[in-house]
C-alpha cells in the first residue's frame, strides 16, 4: 500500500476558505447564498449552532431533495450530521470516512475550531498523481452498466434505477450512446418545477410529466473514455466538465461507467485490503446500528463470500444501506444495495426489507441468483468446449 502513504496529512489539502450557516436560519436564505455566488452549488456549507458548535453540513442537493418549503423550512430540519477530522489525521482516513458515510465533504476542526473543510476533488487530485494515478479505468470501472433506449419514459428510468440501486443510466439509441441520464437530471427537470409551483412560485420551466421520453431530460454530449485511460485522465476531465461520472466506450461500444465513488472506494481499498480474499466493508450512511445485528449481518456476509470464494476470488463486496420512513412492528424499510467487485466477475444485489438483516437477506438473495446463473452459463461453456474438443 505504498501510494497510500503519499497523500501526506488532511491540512496538506485542505481549503482553508469555507462558509458557515447557522442551523436556526431558514433554507431561502442558504438558497440566496447559491444564487447570488457566494457559495458553489457543488459546495458544502458547515452549519453551527448559536454558539458556533458545529453540527454538520448542507448542500444545495439536500434542500433539493428534502422536498421542503425554503420559505418555512430551517436549516436543522435538512441538514446531515457528518464525521469530522482533525488537520494532522492522514488524509486516507478523509477517504474512508466518505466511502463509509456516502458523504463528499468533512470539516476539519481543531481545538473545536473549524480550519478548513475537504472535498472529494481534493482527495482525488492528490491521489492521481501519484503512482495510484497510472492505473488504467478499467480496474476500477462498473462493467456493462444498465442502459435505457432514449424513447423510454422518465418513470421507466427512475423505475431502473431503483430496481439497479444507481443514480445514472447511459441512454442508448441501439447501440449508439447518445446521452446519460441520472438523478440529478430527473430532480431538476421534474421534481424542482413542481415544488416551485406547490410553494407558489410559478417563473422557470414548467414540470415534465414522466410519461415523457428519457432524451427530453437527459444530458448531451456525453463525455467519454477508454478503457485504457489512466485514472489521472479521468479525474482530470471530471473536474474539467464538472461532472461526476464517465462512460467507458470500447471500439464505439459501452464497456463500463466509472465514478468519483469507484475511485474513492479504490483508493480506500489499497489502505484496507491487507490480506488476500474477499474484503467486505458496510456503509450505514449515519444511521445507527445495534451491534449485535451488526456483527450477525457480517457473519451472514462473510459466509456468503467463503460459499463463493472459489467463484469470485480476490474483490470487495460493499454492502449500502438507505433507511426509508416507513415503519413496520418497530422495524424501519430498509433499501440494501451489494456491490460485488471481483476476479469472478461484477454482481449486484439490490432489495429492500423490514429491518437491516431482512434487507440484507434479501440483497445476498438477488445477488447469489446472479451469480449461479453465472456459474451455470461458465459451466456450459466448459462443457461445449471439452465436447468440441473430443469431436475434433
């Protein structure tokens, strides 16, 4: 893990420049910070409470997404409470603390005063260029993403990306990409008008209706790579079009899609792969755990990853879990997303349940028929080469 080494300490790359919200201020008014240039919509402000405590950050996706009237809505109501770091930790804990928090900025505090903040583009231009840098995409990327025709509804694409656990699709017409269409695009097109007019504002754009076709909202051109393109090229051309996803084409053809995630998550690996294997690490995105249930849910992972180990080989298996408001007997809604990155082969298993380890029962579900069907297809090809063999 010699690269790893090399990220030197989180002041060596934090901004010291940063602004602060109080959590009894209203989000109209955060919302005139984004408009009027003194913040950047892919910023992340720290908010405090009325001594200057700090208590977490906010950003212009999460007003967005909580769906909430700026006008009577403050900013305690949104805000996330996030880890913090101190500015002579390494920066890879900066790393790991995202990946495991599903979170893009950390504050870094010392002797309980705020001195700086960190980014992801700020791990990830440090980390690129050093030897990590030179690794081609195709180590890290996610092969043979889900794509969607450019005629399909706007609900058919949120559909996917529910059932498929991503907030991205590529749209094809054929076999020819043509655009890409993710969360964000959806939010800004459909959700964010009607909110506008549920809160009595009617200026902008007006609501799509989601029976209109994908190419309506999608983003185009899209900015494409090789397989062989280093990871320092594409982070470069992330910071450079200010986006946080390429699409891997090989001979014209989609090969794979890799993200600022795929990359973080890589880099946090080279610091937690010490022994060979399968690696399994959860991310429970702020939400608290019982420990036993916890430890009961790593068992059932773990067994998981040695019925397969033969299959798979050396990877990572990351399990994500998103608690929805719903509540049964006590028991939240749990989404549960496994990502299976391995020499075997690339699974995902996406379901939702009752519970964590119900969720996550059925997430091990989704992905284990995936990978028999996997199996069975390698064994039939096996056998019709063998039978080939002894015919010729």
């Amino acid at each position: 893990m010699e690269f790893v080494e090399r990220l030197g300490k989180v002041e060596d790359i934090m901004s010291r420049t940063f602004n602060v919200v109080k959590e009894d201020e209203f989000l109209s008014k955060v919302i005139g910070m984004f408009k009027e240039g003194k913040a950047k919509p892919t910023e992340a402000l720290i908010v405090v409470d009325s001594k200057g405590n700090y208590k977490g950050v906010l950003t212009e996706r999460m007003i967005i997404r909580s769906r909430l009237d700026p006008k009577k809505t403050k900013v305690k109501t949104v805000y996330r409470p996030a880890p913090k770091l101190n500015p002579k930790d390494d920066t890879i804990e900066a790393v790991i603390l995202m990946v495991d928090n599903d979170i893009k900025h950390i504050p870094v505090i010392e002797d309980s005063n705020i001195v700086g903040l960190v980014a992801d583009v700020n791990v990830l231009e440090k980390a690129v260029n050093g030897p990590f840098g030179l690794k081609p995409v195709k180590d890290i990327m996610t092969k043979e993403p889900k794509v969607i025709e450019e005629n399909a509804s706007i609900a058919s694409a949120m559909a996917l990306m529910r059932e498929e656990g991503v907030s991205r699709l590529p749209v094809v017409r054929g076999d020819k990409l043509v655009g890409i269409v993710s969360i964000h695009d959806i939010v800004e097109h459909v959700i964010l008008p009607r909110d506008r007019i549920r809160f009595g504002d009617f200026a902008g754009d007006k609501p799509k209706p989601l029976s209109n076709p994908v190419k309506g909202v999608m983003t185009k051109p899209v900015i494409t790579i090789s397989p062989n393109t280093t990871l320092k090229g594409a982070v470069q051309l992330m910071l450079e079009h200010n986006i946080a996803s390429l699409i891997v084409l090989d001979k014209g053809r989609i090969a794979g899609i890799v993200t600022k995630n795929d990359i973080l998550s890589a880099i946090a690996q080279e610091k937690r792969l010490i022994k060979r294997g399968l690696l399994i690490q959860f991310s429970f995105n702020r939400m608290s755990i019982d420990s036993t249930e916890y430890e009961r849910m790593l068992a059932d992972t773990d067994s998981f990853a040695r019925k397969y180990s033969d299959h798979l080989g050396e990877g990572v298996i990351t399990v994500y879990f998103k608690q929805h408001r719903e509540k049964w007997r006590n028991l939240p809604f749990i989404h549960c997303r496994i990502m299976i990155k391995s020499e075997g082969g690339q699974y995902v298993g996406v379901s939702n349940g009752w519970g964590f380890s119900n969720a996550l029962q059925n997430a091990l579900e989704h992905a284990e028929r995936q990978i028999l069907k996997d199996k069975e297809l390698k064994f039939a090809e096996d056998f019709i080469d063998k039978m080939l063999g002894l015919w010729y």
